[in-house]
C-alpha cells in the first residue's frame, strides 16, 4: 500500500469540493474530487454538480466553474451512492475538513444516506507537525512543501495536492510518527462499555448489513434492534459508529445503548442494499430513518376512454401487478403526493388541469389557469384534445416506470450468489441450486418501491440470468 496508515485497511480518500458560497443546508456544492489510496493503488474521480442557486460571480472568478458549465452536470442526490461507496470506510482526508465533511454529510442527509467517516483535517495535521509555522493555508503548504500544483481551486486538482502533502510527511517523518499524530487528531475507536469485544475481533471487512440490539424493558422478552446499516466493508464502517468524537447525540446515545452486533455478510453491495431494505422494514430498528412502507403506494395510469381520448387514473400497487404494467408513471408513497406531482407538471408544462382531472369545471367553458396563460386552452377547445395529450404524455416521460421485459423470473449474479428476481420483485438470493429451486417455488411478495429502486440500478450492472 502506498504511504497511509495500518489503522484504516479501508484506505484512504482525499477530498475537495467546490461550492457556490452557499451554507451546508442548500444544494450549493458545484464539484467534487477524490483521490483514493488503498492496497490497489492510487484512483482520482471528480465531477461536476448541479446546485440549486446560481454561481456567483466572483466565485466564477475563483474557480473557473460557471453556470453553462453546471447546467448539464448531476444533482447531487442522483450520484450519492458512487460517491458514499468512494467515501465509505475510508479515512475522509480534507483540508479545512469541516467545511467539505459539513457539505457533503448534509448533502447526503438530503438525498436519504447517513455518512460517518472518520475525519482528518490537513490544516491540524500541518499545525500539528510544524508547529514553527503560523500560517497552514493551501497556498501556504504548496510553497513551504514545493507541492506541484496542476489546477488550484478545482476540486481533482486541490485533492491531488493533499495527496501529495501526505507523501511528503511520509518522506520526512517516521511512518509511526503520523499515525500517533492522526490518531490524536481523530480519536480511536472506544467500545461500548457493554459490547464483547470478541464480537468486533470477529467482524469481516466485507460487503453486507450489520445489525445493533439493545435490551428491551423488565416486561418485553427478546432484544431491542437498535439500527441496521450496510456497508461494502462491515468492520470499518460499525467501528466508525464508535468514534471516541462522537457527532451527535444520537450517535452517542447508539453508542451506550448497543449490547450486541450480528451481521449478514452479502456477496456484494445489491446484495447489502437489499437485506438492508428488507431487514429495516421488517424488525423496524428504533434509531433508524425508516424506509416507509408502500401501504398506500400508487402510480398514474394513462389509459383512454370510450372516445379514444386519453385519460389519467390512479391506481393503487394494492389492485394492480405493478411490477409488470407499462402504462404507469410515478411511483408515490400516497394520493396526495401523486396529486401534487400533476399538479408541478400542469404548471410547468402549461397542461390543462380540468382535463387532467385535477379540477371540476364545465364543459367548454374557459379554466381559471387558462385566464392565468397556464393553460393552451384544451378546456374550450383552443388546443385540440391530441395536442394535449401529447404534450401531456411528453410531460410524463420522466416519471415513466421501468417495464419489467423478461416472459418470468431472472437471476442477477452477484459474485457466487443469484438474486432471484421476478417482476421487480426480489424472492431472495440463493447460493446453491437447491435454494435456487425454493425460492422459484415460493410465492412472491408484495411490490416493494424501494426493492425496486435497488433492482432498476442492479439489472444494468450485474450479469443476467434466465431462470
């Protein structure tokens, strides 16, 4: 392994974002790079962001990044898992690291994922080591150090320039020196008092979901599950939940309340995100963020009527196989937020909302929207019926649900394992042809969103089999 520390097998991450100027609670980060450092080797990934606000212009100055330059890139929430997955386990190595943790932890809160790395500040480490020195600025370190530097102010570029000031600590002190001061720095893993520690001496560093049980009250038997989580590296990612800095009063509360630790190794990350989805519903952990139940989830249908004019219905996953239509849009968790979606399209698309059945109103007679200019006029007959259903199904393009293609069953291969699929359902992962042959034998559950999501993602990543 390159320079880095025997403490963290995970490796290492070198982190730089760019912002907008904006604070942590809006989408403001406009690029991300990320130098990673392991046992394969040295591997740097950046990209561009979409914020929700413009640049502003000095910011522009700064680093070069302008709106046209953004205006085609990711929002953040449509790429968090790669970068969770780059991030996960591994030392988060940043300078200024409360800033670039601070932005991306809540960036990652807004798109659903809780992030615990353990965090090393570049600017404390260079106090730490050079305590001569007053000032431990970027620019400063690049000038004290003869750091090469490639593109200052982007965030590949700023990332490669810690990645070198690590080396070059490591060609100036003693390997052992920077570890005890890291450590010091970041605090080490400090068990629960209750906790075994045999049961951490036994954890893998592989993909899967590890599970935390607390006591139950004098008048419940059994245990009280804490929180699930899922990592592709269970022994890093359950230590950094016992982080002597601690970050918050939930993690801390976790931290005393944990009795016990069981895991389910997987083999490989769809693996971990399924049992996951899975376990939290079904034992229902006090301290996660649940992933909600699909009680009342429902889709838009588009369908005609007697006419051959097109219609919108909702249906319900309740009543219908949802798994297989081709005529869905959506999904939603309730009515309300499927009304409220239509009601965003007709805005944003100027469609007609009596036609769409979002209001009553009488035949022929001119719509409140269509007196505000949101409307093309399909309620009195300025725009034809075609016209706006066109448009209408130009609207809904974006929320069209994936139609599950195969005549039955597939398997997706996931190292030695198949997870058995049928109908965006997932039946269960198999290991040998045995449990391959029950799991085709058994029913298959109910329609699952967040199953879903999970299989849209693997069926484009993972090996195909018919079954």
């Amino acid at each position: 392994m390159p320079p880095a520390l025997r403490h963290f097998p995970g490796g290492l991450a070198f982190v730089d974002i760019e912002t907008t100027g904006g604070p942590a609670q809006r989408e403001s980060i406009t690029e991300i790079g990320i130098v990673q450092v392991d046992e394969d080797g040295v591997r740097e990934w950046s990209t561009l962001v979409r914020p929700e606000s413009r640049i502003p212009d000095y910011i522009q100055r700064l680093t070069g990044i302008d709106d046209d330059m953004v205006a085609g890139a990711p929002r953040f929430a449509e790429i968090a898992d790669e970068i969770f997955d780059r991030l996960d386990g591994r030392l988060f190595v940043a300078h200024n690291a409360r800033f670039d943790h601070g932005h991306l932890r809540a960036a990652f809160r807004r798109a659903g994922l809780d992030i615990r790395p353990q965090v090393l500040c570049t600017v404390k480490l260079s106090r730490r080591l050079f305590p001569e020195h007053r000032r431990h600025g970027l620019d400063h370190l690049i000038e004290r150090h003869g750091l090469a530097v490639a593109d200052r102010h982007r965030a590949l570029g700023d990332a490669q320039l810690l990645w070198q000031f690590w080396q070059k600590l490591h060609e100036r002190f003693p390997p052992g020196h920077i570890e005890a001061m890291v450590r010091e720095l970041i605090g080490h893993p400090s068990l629960p008092p209750h906790l075994d520690p045999e049961q951490i001496a036994g954890l893998p560093d592989t993909p899967g979901v590890y599970l935390f049980y607390g006591e139950r009250g004098a008048a419940t038997d059994g245990e009280l599950p804490l929180y699930i989580g899922k990592s592709t590296r269970l022994r890093s990612r359950v230590l950094s939940h016992f982080a002597a800095d601690h970050t918050s009063d939930r993690e801390l509360s976790l931290s005393q309340q944990v009795r016990r630790i069981e895991w389910i190794e997987t083999a490989g990350e769809i693996g971990a995100l399924l049992a996951e989805a899975e376990l939290v519903k079904r034992l229902q952990p006090t301290h996660n963020r649940q992933l909600r139940r699909n009680r009342e989830l429902c889709a838009w249908r588009l369908v005609t009527d007697i006419v051959g004019d097109w219609q919108l219905e909702l249906v319900h996953a309740a009543d219908l196989d949802f798994g297989r239509r081709d005529d869905l849009y959506g999904f939603f968790r309730t009515r309300r937020e499927a009304t409220n979606r239509l009601r965003a399209l007709a805005r944003d698309h100027a469609l007609c909302p009596p036609m769409l059945g979002l209001e009553k109103h009488p035949q022929g007679a001119r719509c409140f929207d269509f007196q505000l200019k949101r409307c093309r006029g399909a309620c009195h007959g300025g725009e034809s019926p075609q016209a706006h259903a066109l448009r209408l199904i130009e609207a809904l393009h974006a929320l069209k649900v994936e139609h599950w293609t195969w005549p039955g069953p597939i398997g997706l291969r996931e190292g030695e394992a198949i997870h058995v699929v049928d109908g965006w359902r997932w039946l269960g992962t198999a290991a040998d042809e045995g449990m391959l042959a029950e799991l085709l034998e058994n029913g298959r559950p109910a329609f699952d969103l967040d199953i879903y999501k999970i299989l849209v993602k693997a069926v484009k990543r993972l090996p195909i089999l018919q079954l």
